[in-house]
C-alpha cells in the first residue's frame, strides 16, 4: 500500500515547485483584483477602502462606455483569431510543400513580427503602414488611384488596422505551431490524396485540418487570451481613439484606474475579462472533447 501510494505521490514531488510558483504569481493578482473590485478604491486614497460588494460590477454594467468597450473588444478578439488562423493555416501549408526551399530561413524570417516588442511593432506600423501620406498601404493605394484614407483616425478604419497590425504580431506563433504539426502527418496520406486525384485545397480541408483540430484548439486559445488582453498594441497606434473606436476593455480599465484613479472598478473590469476568457476557453474546451468522443 505505502509503495503504491509513493509511487502515485512521487510525480507531484517533481510538479509541486512550478504548481507553487503559478499559483503564487497568477493566483495572488487574481485575489486582490477580486478583493479591490469589491471595494470602493481610489488612487490618491489608496488606504480608504470601503466595502460595495457587487455595487462596481453593477455600475459597470450599466455603463455604455462598458458595453461599448465589451463589442469592441469581442470584435477585435474574433477579427483577430480569424485572420490568424487562416494566414497561419495557408502559410505552414505552403512551407511544408516539397517544392519550397530554404524553409529555415522562411520561418526565421516569418518569426520576426512575433519577437518584436507590441509597442515597437504597433509604432512602425502607424509610421510606415497607416501613416496616411508616405504610409505603405496608401503608396500602393495610390498606384492604382484609389484615395488617401486616414487608417488610424477615422472611426470606421481604426478598428481595423489595429486587428490587422495585431493579427500580424500574432500569426508566426500560429505559423510554427501548425508548421511542427504538419510534419508529423505521415507522408502516406498525402500520397493517398493525390491518387484520388484530390487538389491541394482538397487535402487541406480533408487530410490536414482534420489531423490539425488539437493544434488549432491550442492556437485559438492562445491568440483569443492574447487578443483579448491586448493594449501595447492598441495603445501605441490609436490609443483608444479615435473617439473611443478603438477603446477596448484593458484600456478602459486602464483610463478608470490611472486617468480617474478608480481603482475599484479598474479591477472590476479586469476581474470581469478574466471571468469571461476563462468561461470562453472552457467552453471551448469542453465542445472539443464532446466532438472528439462522439466522432
């Protein structure tokens, strides 16, 4: 029994460290961003805290700078994941084929947008990208006559290019992941494919996306956790702006914690996006498997 017993208890022995360490780096924010979202908390009075109880989650939501915030974050989190994982679909497919050469230095060269720091990249995309006179995209916009469009400043664009500057951060993570995983289908079912005569949007909609449903469920999770949360980005080309197109929940959070100093409901919001990406991922999550035990 005690040999048994060791033997299942030894694994958590060599677990327990990196357990420990999340739970005290993740864990410990989490509480207090719960304990001060139910609290009135201000900046400049940090040690008046009154307790509200659900009196800040009530407020935020019948804020419309909230609920406005909430759709554009849902839009920017969905434009993001889907441009994503399509771009990084097409691209591992096409750097897996046979007929490409140098792969190494495609993918290294693929991996630079994702090392660049948010910020640096979101400054050289609204001054060499969206910048409305000698940006690239309206230098080649003006090739074929089309007018000059103020990416970053008018309401109806804004949105976006920030999904399409961020988009661009994020899909070399999406790249090498589906990239690693199309190498590990075997050779044969390719070939199996191309007997029947399948073209190469057949075996990818037939033979790859089916073997490739737990690395999209991976990368879907990590790009919409990482859209969700993002501000470097957003706030280094627009941000927020212009008026408030772009202003999603982390930067809202952020003007009512350090521009009101409302730290009571900045971490209401903050605690209100963790509940909703953690309820996302897991229902996501638990979809998956039940698809995965019926088929």
């Amino acid at each position: 029994m005690a040999q048994g017993l060791n033997r299942f208890t030894k694994g958590w022995w060599f677990v327990a460290p990196g357990l420990i360490l999340m739970v005290v780096v993740v864990g410990t924010p989490l509480v207090m961003a719960l304990r001060y979202s139910l609290h009135e908390v201000f900046l400049y009075r940090f040690r008046h805290q009154v307790f509200v109880g659900l009196a800040n989650y009530r407020e935020a939501f019948d804020d419309p700078l909230f609920l406005r915030s909430l759709q554009t974050t849902a839009i920017f989190t969905v434009g993001c994941l889907a441009i994503v994982l399509v771009a990084g679909l097409l691209v591992a497919f096409l750097l897996n084929s046979k007929a490409v050469r140098g792969r190494s230095t495609w993918l290294a060269l693929f991996m630079v947008p994702f090392v660049m720091t948010p910020v640096v990249a979101g400054i050289a995309w609204r001054l060499f990208i969206w910048q409305p006179e000698f940006g690239v995209v309206n230098q080649v916009a003006g090739l074929f006559g089309l007018p000059e469009i103020y990416w970053l400043l008018e309401r109806e664009t804004a949105l976006l290019a920030t999904i399409i500057a961020n988009s661009w951060h994020l899909i070399p993570l999406a790249i090498l992941v589906f990239y690693a995983a199309l190498t590990t289908i075997p050779e044969e079912l390719y070939e199996a494919c191309r007997v029947d005569g399948g073209t190469a949007w057949q075996t990818l909609r037939h033979v790859v996306l089916p073997m490739l449903q737990p690395h999209i469920l991976f990368v879907s999770i990590i790009i919409m956790t990482s859209a969700f949360r993002e501000f470097d980005m957003i706030w280094a080309l627009t941000g927020g702006g212009p008026g408030r197109a772009t202003t999603v929940l982390s930067i809202l959070a952020y003007n009512r914690g350090i521009a009101a100093q409302d730290m009571g409901m900045a971490n209401t919001i903050a605690f209100t996006m963790f509940i909703i990406m953690a309820t996302v991922a897991w229902l996501y999550i638990t979809i998956y498997r039940r698809r995965e035990q019926a088929a």
